[in-house]
C-alpha cells in the first residue's frame, strides 16, 4: 500500500510521490558498504524511548532512564522536543482531559539537547512540584490521570536533501518487529526501504538492520528533522545508524 497524509487534497503531489515509489521499488539498489550512514524515517519510529522516559510520574519515582536528569544536556544541541497540541498534529485536540491549555499549543520538554522538564497531568505536577504541561487522558467516563503525550521534534529549517548534504541515505518505508532495550539500546529489521538523495528515491535496497543508542541517534548521530515533507507526507527524521544486511 501506499500512505500519504495531508490536511488539503493535493492530487497532483500524491501521484508524483506514489509513481516515484514504485518506480523505486521496480529498481533494484545496493545497499552501500558503510558500517553507519544517515536513516531516514517517521519520527516516531524512534521517539518511543523518549515519550517513556519523559513520563512524569515514572522520573518522579525514580523508574524512567531520564531520572536525576532533568537540567542536565543529554542530547544535541539541535534537538527539541515539544508536547504537541498545534494544528501540525491530526486527531489532536487542543487541551487535555483535564482542561488544560498550553501557551502556543506547545510545552518544550527537550530544548536543545537539555532535559528540561517531564510531561505531567495536575496530580502528577503537584506531587513532584513539577510543572504543569497538560497530558492528561483518559476515557469520557474515567477520572483523567497521566496519559500518552503527543511529542514532536522541532524542524531543523532545512529540507530533507539539504539535511543530507549530498550523502545519500537509507529511507526506512517498513521496519516491524524491533525495539529499544531498558539501557536504551534500539534494533530493528527494515523489511522495505530506499536509496535516496532527498529528493529522488533512487532504487529499492535489500532487507537490512538498523542499530544505535538512544543517547548517539539524538546525540552525535542526529542529523535533524525536515522542513518539507517527504515522507508519506509527513517531516522525515534522519539520523546516522548503524547498518548490516538482514
């Protein structure tokens, strides 16, 4: 299948990227010989590790990898991270179950590198005198209490082709079956992806594995997160990580 997303309905947009997919994946590519080099996919293919670490009652008991961390630089100084209740988000409302509404639709969790707070909802907030972001869920007929936080990373400005800078990079189209490791260790099969320039998918690549660590992938090895949306039409995540055949 092929996927896109969009707000508006732009016909002509959707079939220029679904005939480029599968002229793409008419064309056999080799799989480059590097050991890393850029990834690039949805950003919430790697943003699981960051959404449970930043869970407010788990760093408040001291269970989440990011406890005795808040205040510290764990990451790139490139890297932001905002709960997200813009218009950018689909299916999203603006406030929580709880009522609560964030200054510009937005509540910077990560900003630039820094761990700067947790997301919470108001019990959470005031039993760890942390502040308040909102992120309070539940069912229409349940007592609201801390729920998934809808996280986005802050686009770097850049397009796709220019975040690459002339290496190619692998796009990720279907990866399932991995995951991270408690350490923060992340692994997974790529059952179908790209040769890609950032402009153009240059040819269908074999299955492959890709690897890293949380603290490197947004670390030293984040690249950044696109201004255009090349990606099902969605902003891309790229990142440097490790690379083997399947």
């Amino acid at each position: 299948a092929i996927l896109y997303q969009s707000r508006s309905l732009d016909k002509d947009t959707i079939l220029k990227e679904a005939r480029q997919m599968l002229d793409a994946y008419l064309q056999p590519a080799v799989l480059p010989q590097q050991e890393k080099m850029p990834v690039i996919l949805h950003p919430a293919g790697l943003m699981g590790k960051i959404i449970e670490s930043l869970n407010g009652e788990h760093i408040g008991l001291g269970t989440s990898l990011f406890s005795g961390k808040i205040g510290l630089k764990a990451f790139s100084p490139e890297l932001t991270v905002c709960q997200d209740r813009t218009e950018e988000k689909y299916h999203v409302p603006f406030y929580d179950s709880e009522g609560v509404v964030s200054f510009d639709d937005q509540s910077i969790l990560i900003d630039q590198g820094t761990i700067s707070r947790p997301y919470t909802d108001k019990k959470q907030a005031s039993v760890f005198n942390y502040t308040l972001t909102g992120s309070a869920g539940g069912g229409y007929d349940d007592v609201p209490s801390l729920g998934y936080a809808d996280l986005s990373i802050t686009p770097s400005g850049k397009t796709l082709q220019n975040l690459l800078q002339g290496e190619k990079g692998i796009m990720v189209i279907m990866a399932s079956g991995g995951d991270y490791s408690p350490e923060g260790n992340f692994a997974s099969p790529v059952q179908m992806a790209c040769l890609t320039d950032g402009k153009q998918l240059l040819g269908r690549l074999p299955e492959l594995n890709i690897s890293g660590n949380l603290y490197e992938l947004f670390g030293q090895d984040f690249i950044g997160v696109s201004v255009d949306k090349p990606l099902a039409g969605e902003r891309a995540l790229a990142v440097r990580m490790n690379i083997n055949k399947s």
